[in-house]
C-alpha cells in the first residue's frame, strides 16, 4: 500500500491538548488510515516506515492552503447546507415581514432567469412568528423557499 500524502494544506486536527490545531501535511495510506499529521519538515521523519524505498506509488496533492479536515463528520449536513446557501438571497437582516417581502420582490424582479426564488437567513420573529405560504404567493410566481437561520424550518409559497 502507497501512502497519499495532503501537501500545502490548513489541516484543522480539532486535537484538544495540541497547542496547535492546525497542521500543514497529513499522511494516509490506501485503507484511509491517517499516518501523520504534522508539518510538512517532520514527515519524512515520521513516516519512514510506511514510504517505499524509491518513492515511488506515493500519490501527492498539493491543496493549495485550502482547509482539510480528516475525521470530521457533519452528521446534521450544515456545512453542507451552508454551502449550498452561498447563492441564496440573504433575508437575515430583514427585522419586519414587509422587509422580507420587499427584499425577496426585487430579488424576483431582478434575477427573472432563476427557476425559483431561494432565500436563506429567515429569523422566524421577524414575520411576527406566522409563516403562510399566503404572505409569499403574491410576490413572485415562481416557488419561493425560505430557509430559517437555523436551517430546522423552511417557509414556502403555495407554488412550491
């Protein structure tokens, strides 16, 4: 089994006694067992016995300082979710229900090419604590969804 080695990377190890739970190398071999963490100047070091002698099987990836975080696992998917909502309209800033209205209307007017009207950031005390798929049906006539700050409710038109 060849070792991939995870080069030029912000690896959080979430590793509560570290004094630094950042590394820049992680090591793993074919059965995804991680072999080392660390920076990269003590990998050769560390990971003698599993490199082959002339190198060569090993897989490198240069991840360009980009974030990796071995072992964790997002059971309830926000990160997921918080991804995805990168193109949605942001209502969280709206602290009354015309507010709301009015942002998602002109998101409407302005974005006709959209098949639907997605929106995120909804804090349910800002539509006096109701969510009727009556106080959407008028501004668009595409599906309109409106995802809470929490990502637990999502507030729709009747079209959707």
């Amino acid at each position: 089994m060849a070792p991939t080695i995870v080069r030029n990377a912000c690896i959080f190890t979430s590793t509560k006694d570290a004094d630094d739970v950042v590394a820049g190398c992680l090591v793993f071999q074919d059965d995804g067992l991680i072999q080392y963490v660390g920076p990269e100047e003590g990998l050769e070091s560390h990971c003698q016995a599993i490199m082959p002698a002339s190198g060569s099987g090993v897989t490198e990836i240069d991840v360009d300082n980009r974030i990796v975080t071995p072992g964790f696992i997002d059971s309830h998917v926000h990160m997921l979710h918080f991804g995805l909502s990168l193109g949605k309209l942001d209502v969280m800033s709206c602290k009354t229900l015309e507010q709301i209205r009015d942002k998602i209307r002109r998101f409407g007017r302005s974005h006709p090419s959209e098949p639907r009207v997605l929106c995120k950031g909804w804090i349910q005390a800002s539509a006096a604590g109701q969510a009727l798929a009556s106080m959407l049906d008028d501004l668009d006539p595409r599906p309109i969804y409106v995802e809470a700050l929490d990502l637990h409710s999502i507030w729709r038109s009747t079209v959707a």
